[in-house]
C-alpha cells in the first residue's frame, strides 16, 4: 500500500461538448503525503480546480474521466459508485470553494448548515451536533458563536462567512482539506488571518492541505511542494524552495517574472507572459507552452517534453533540460 495520501497517475480527464472533447486534464501525477501541504499554481483554465473536483467525484457531465488512476488514502476514486463517495465526501476529504456567498444556503441559517455536515456524517444527536457546531465556531475565530448559529450567510462578512466554510469542512476532522482560492474574495487583511487559521488547525488536526490559488505569495508562505500546471499538465513540481529560487520551466520562470518586487530601489516593468493560453478543444502535439516559450525549439512544437528530474523531488517537463543534459555529455566526451 502507498505511504502517500494522494495518488494520482497519468489522469485524463475531458467535457465533451457540442463544439467538441475539451481536454481538461492531460497526463496529470501527483501526490500528497500524509500531514503534507501541497500548493498548485497556473493561469485560469489550466487544470487546477478540475484536478481537485476529480479527487471528490465532483466532474459532473459533461467531465468524465477518460485515463489514469485517483486514489486516496487507499481509495480507489474513479473506480468508486456515488453511494460509496458520499461516506468518503466531508468525512475523509473536505473542500472550500472560491466564494463563500454562493456555496452557503441563503434560505438557511448557520447553524443549520454546520449541523446538517454533522448529522450526515456521524451518529451524534441533534444536541450534540448543536454543541460541535458552537465548538467548530470557536475553533474558527469566531466570536459569540450562539449568536451566529442563529444569523443567515448574508449578515456575515466575507471573511466571516470564509470561516464558517472552514468550520463546515473541518466539522468531521478530515484527513484532507482542499481550498480553492479560498482568499480570494478577501482584503489582505483578513487573507493572512484566514491563510495563519488554515496552518494552525492543520497542526491540531494533522492533515493534508491541497491549495489551489493564482497567488504565488500565498503558496510561498504556506506550502511545502508546488506542483505548477498549464493546459490540463504539471510542467513543473517541487519543494517551495526549488520552484522559487531553482525554477527550470520557462513558464514557472514566466510566473515568477511576473510578481512585482518591492525591495528593489529602482523600479522594473513587470514582465508579462506574451500570448494566449492553448485551445483545450485542439491541443497541439508538442508542448503547449511552445507558442509563448521565449526560448522555443523545433522539438518543442513537435513532440512532448517527458519529465526530467532534477532531484528526488524536483522534476520538469522540458526539452531545454534535455538540451543542457546533452550539452554536458558532449563536454564531457570532449575533455
């Protein structure tokens, strides 16, 4: 049995549509050990969100898993009927969605939608559902929980209503925590106090976090591995350290180039990545970032870089590390 977490191995996934087989997940392997914080970065529409919703059983049609194996804490995902992902959902693995306004229930009171997670997933009694529920408040932040249970999402505020999301997830202790960009909404005020409250229960409760965000600030704070995607594929993946400060794909490179730097005295223009993201309808043969990679080969346009590891940790999928390699051998034959 896998020591990891999280298993994922060579995952297609597609929508099929009327325009067409919209590629969303090519390839895609990763994994998160167990008490791990995994960050995954990349521009909108390369994957991130989708590779969490496939961990969940939550690519409803027209997604569907077309290759590769999901496994989770020995769990076989894509193999499992919905009755058996309902005991797995909420229990075993949690998620925060983007906006807190839209995943919680107008109609519904706080209180309601915490104790409901509790009934459905545990054999406790409606009192004792009501006791966790003020307790998973408190261990949110917050304040005069009673009060709250009794308020509707609407008289909350943003960073409030993010809490209580926590708490809806946390409210069966899972072994696993997804956030997707759960600050996004938020002033960067209440992001770090949402960003430290996320570290600190992960240290009470000793489980994994996957975080998926656009910020690369956030995951260089918080996480231990960055996996990096572009068009449905992770191009580079790391620990924080190596993708910051070794990053080897030239679109990692392109992200970080992109982040303003305020220690510097004299101001740069930021340097944006040229172009526009692939067409998932038809994705061409070779790499997809050849069309913006500012140091493209003809290899690139024509055939898909394999990973090269750079480390027991470190590996990325592109021909210039391939480049480099041969480069060596010949220096190395010459001399």
């Amino acid at each position: 049995m896998s020591e990891n977490l999280v298993d994922i191995h060579n995952e297609k996934l597609s929508f099929f549509t009327p325009a067409g087989e919209v590629k969303a997940l090519n390839d895609v392997s990763l994994y998160v050990r167990p008490g791990e914080v995994l960050g995954i970065v990349g521009e909108s529409g390369s994957g991130k969100s989708v590779t969490a919703y496939s961990l969940m059983g939550l690519t409803a049609h027209p997604g569907r898993l077309v290759g590769g194996d999901i496994c989770f804490n020995g769990h076989p995902i894509n193999k499992m009927s919905e009755k058996e992902m309902r005991r797995i959902r909420g229990n075993e693995v949690s998620i925060i969605f983007q906006d807190p306004m839209t995943s919680l229930n107008p109609v519904y009171t706080i209180g309601n939608q915490i104790r409901e997670v509790i009934l459905l997933h545990t054999k406790r009694t409606k009192k004792q559902a009501n006791e966790r529920a003020c307790e998973l408040l408190r261990l949110v932040g917050i304040n005069e929980p009673e009060k709250r249970m009794k308020q509707y999402p609407h008289e909350l505020s943003g960073g409030m209503r993010q809490r209580v999301m926590i708490a809806i997830a946390l409210a069966c202790e899972p072994k696993l925590l997804i956030a997707d960009e759960p600050t996004t909404a938020l002033d960067v005020t209440i992001q770090a106090q949402i960003l430290e409250l996320m570290m600190s229960l992960k240290e009470k409760l000793d489980m994994s976090i996957i975080i998926i965000t656009h910020d690369l600030g956030v995951v260089a704070g918080m996480c231990d591995r960055i996996a990096v995607m572009y068009a449905g594929k992770v191009v580079e993946c790391g620990t924080t350290d190596e993708i910051f400060y070794q990053p080897s794909h030239e679109y990692t490179k392109g992200l970080l180039r992109s982040i303003p730097n305020l220690q510097e005295k004299e101001h740069k223009k930021l340097v944006p990545i040229q172009g526009l993201p692939v067409d998932l309808l038809d994705l061409p043969e070779g790499c997809p970032f050849a069309t913006r990679c500012p140091n493209c080969m003809k290899v690139c346009m024509k055939h898909m870089p394999e990973y090269t590891y750079l480390s027991d940790s470190h590996y990325s999928a592109c021909w210039l590390l391939d480049k480099e390699k041969f480069m060596k051998k010949q220096r190395g034959a010459l001399t």
